[in-house]
C-alpha cells in the first residue's frame, strides 16, 4: 500500500473545533502569514541552525529543509536524524538549537528542568507539525495485507502468539495460506516516540496483554529483535522473514502491511484515517499557551479512523541567547506550518497536513519566538 496526499485539508477540519475551545488559552499575539513572512525576510535571513530528532520526520524533513534554503539562500538548517530521545536530550543540553520529536516534553520534564540548555530563560514552544500513521509491516512472501485486531498484535509482541499460523490471525483472515513460521517481533533499540506511539495503542486497547507500561523505550524484559531508528527496524523487517515491527508509514515502503480492527472494522492506514483519529483528540490540560500538545486515545479511535496515529512536534526555546538564531528557527518553523510547507512534506512522506485552523493556532504559538 502506498500512501498518497490528502486531497484536501478538510479531513483535519474537526481538529480546529475541538481545539478552539482552548483557544480562550492559547490567544493572544498576532498570526503571521508563514509564506509571506518567508519571503519577507529573505534577504535578511542568514547563518546556521543545528537541530535533531525524529527520525519519522526524516523524508518530511529532508523537503522542508530544501524548501526553505531555496527561499533563504544565505540561511542552513541542519536536521540529523537521531531519534526523538536523543533529541530531547540534545536540546536539553543545548546542543540542538530546536528538535523534532515525536513526543512533547511532559509538563514534569519542563518543571524539572526549568532553563532548556538551548534556552537563554524558562520557556518553550512545542506545536505539532507532521501527523502521520504508524504501520505495523511484516515480511511474509505471498501475503501482502492481514487483518488484525489489538489484542492480537498486543499477543504477538509480548510473545504470546508465535507461529504465523495461530488460530488467533488465520480467525480474521479467511481465505490466508498462512504459514507455520515463527513470528518474530522487531521494536526500537533507541528511545522513540514511534514506539511510544506504539505501546500507547497496545495499553491502551489490551490492558490484559500488554502490561507494561507505555515508554519510548522497549521493555528490557521482552525478546524479538531490535533497530536503530526507523529505518534500522525497517531494514530489520525487509531482511527476515516471518518479522513484524512498527514503522513510520512514510518508510514502510513495500513490507506487508497490518490493516488494524476498529469497532468492528480494519482499518488500512492512510493519511486521512490517521488525521480523523487526532481530529477527535483534544489539547492536554494544563500546559501553557505556547504548548500545543494533543491527548491522543486509541482506545477511543471513532469508526474509519486509524488507531496508531503519531503527532510529531517541532519544540523550540521562546527566547534564544543569539536574535538571528531565533530568527532562523522562527521563520523556519513558520514555514514548514505554511500551506507550502506542508505540501512539501506530504509530498514527500504522506504525511495529513494541518488543517487552516489549526495552522492559525500552531502560529499563534510560534509567535512566542522572541527575535529582538
């Protein structure tokens, strides 16, 4: 399966009504027109800007990055894909000017660590910027889509179910030569919000199977084999066979592919199916106005809505010790926001662009970036 761009931006619509009943927290400030703010400050935009992060947002990244230099010549934005954990890390030490991350900060990270090491004072803004599906993809030759509910990929990844030919898959998939080979799982050897992305669905939906608790790091007390980033698991996947793991969509390329049940329905993963899913989360409570963070919950995935659906954060500092350093990061996060941006990166990676509402609330936030 492949994934191709929304036709529209529609499929985000709703997340704008759920959110702007927050709105009353997070007004204030102007919005800025990201493209033409782009284009205004061409001439003036220069030096470099290192940054970290998720590797999910890789192919989306790697768009953007042209994009932007195309439009600002003089301006270098480097991105290394680390993985989410490593990135925190890197802003938190103030190695990395911004990150991607697949995770915010938790509102107990920000109070602990009170001055980012990338931050001149207290203060950070965090604003979705890629939403994307997270595919479950194995390697069977032959077989290129199974149908699969939680409990049963919860089974398979905690080691409960470990012959491809358990009653528990060939009962939802009728008509399926499946084979005796043993199953094994792959996951995430570095810290990821991919895989916490991941393991939130499986709490979420098989609390009886899957009893750890929700983390971007893998249980230490489980087996199967691991990857360094996304592609890591990925080139884990393509070179076994009878694998399965959790990947990105975007670099899930050719692998099978797991369309996952939803009252009473499989869901294939797309692009619009993981955008209904966010549009029917709300804003977590208590953080501040600058802080865009969405409470996504499988367990109440609504119908036709793809339940593995990852949110992945631009966070940045909102006052920077160097003004053409918070210049840069504002004006590139104003542009990978932008209607042009998001183009690009779904272009690029497939990934649901943001809707116009929420566009307008992510630049309210990026407005806090102090440039002066």
């Amino acid at each position: 399966m492949k994934l191709t761009r929304l036709s529209s931006v529609a499929a985000l619509g709703a997340v704008a009504a759920l959110t702007l009943a927050g709105c009353a927290a997070n007004e204030g400030g102007s919005t800025t027109d990201a493209s033409a703010d782009a284009t205004a400050s061409a001439s003036s935009l220069s030096g470099t800007i290192e940054a970290t992060g998720a590797s999910s947002q890789e192919a989306a990244q790697q768009a953007w990055v042209a994009g932007f230099q195309t439009a600002n010549p003089d301006a270098t934005v480097n991105y290394t894909s680390t993985g989410s954990g490593t990135g925190r890390e890197n802003f938190q030490s103030g190695s990395s000017n911004f990150i991607g991350s697949d995770r915010a900060f938790t509102t107990d990270e920000i109070a602990d660590q009170g001055t980012f090491g990338s931050c001149s004072e207290a203060g950070i803004v965090e604003v979705p910027a890629y939403i994307s599906p997270v595919a479950v993809a194995f390697n069977l030759p032959g077989i290129d889509t199974l149908n699969l509910d939680g409990e049963t990929i919860a089974k398979i990844f905690a080691g409960e179910i470990t012959t491809w030919n358990d009653d528990a898959i060939a009962s939802q998939n009728d008509g399926v030569d499946l084979p005796d080979t043993a199953i094994t799982p792959v996951h995430r050897a570095d810290a990821s919000g991919t895989q916490e992305t991941f393991t939130t669905y499986l709490a979420a939906v098989a609390p009886d199977v899957w009893t750890w608790e929700e983390s971007d790091e893998w249980p230490s007390d489980l087996g199967g084999e691991s990857g360094d980033g996304t592609s890591g698991v990925v080139s884990s996947i393509t070179q076994g066979e009878g694998t399965i793991g959790f990947a990105d969509a975007s670099q899930a390329g050719d692998l099978g592919q797991v369309a996952i049940e939803v009252n009473g329905e499989y869901v294939p993963y797309s692009a619009d199916a993981a955008a209904a899913l966010v549009a029917a989360s709300p804003l977590e409570e208590g953080r501040e106005a600058d802080d865009l963070v969405f409470a996504v919950d499988p367990a109440n995935a609504p119908d036709g809505s793809y339940p593995i659906a990852l949110v992945s954060y631009l966070i940045g500092c909102t006052n920077y010790a160097d003004a053409d350093t918070a210049a840069l990061v504002k004006a590139y996060f104003q542009y990978v926001v932008s209607a042009d941006g998001q183009a690009a990166g779904a272009d690029a990676a497939g990934n649901a662009p943001l809707s116009d509402d929420l566009r307008e609330q992510v630049l309210t936030a990026i407005d806090a970036i102090v440039t002066e």
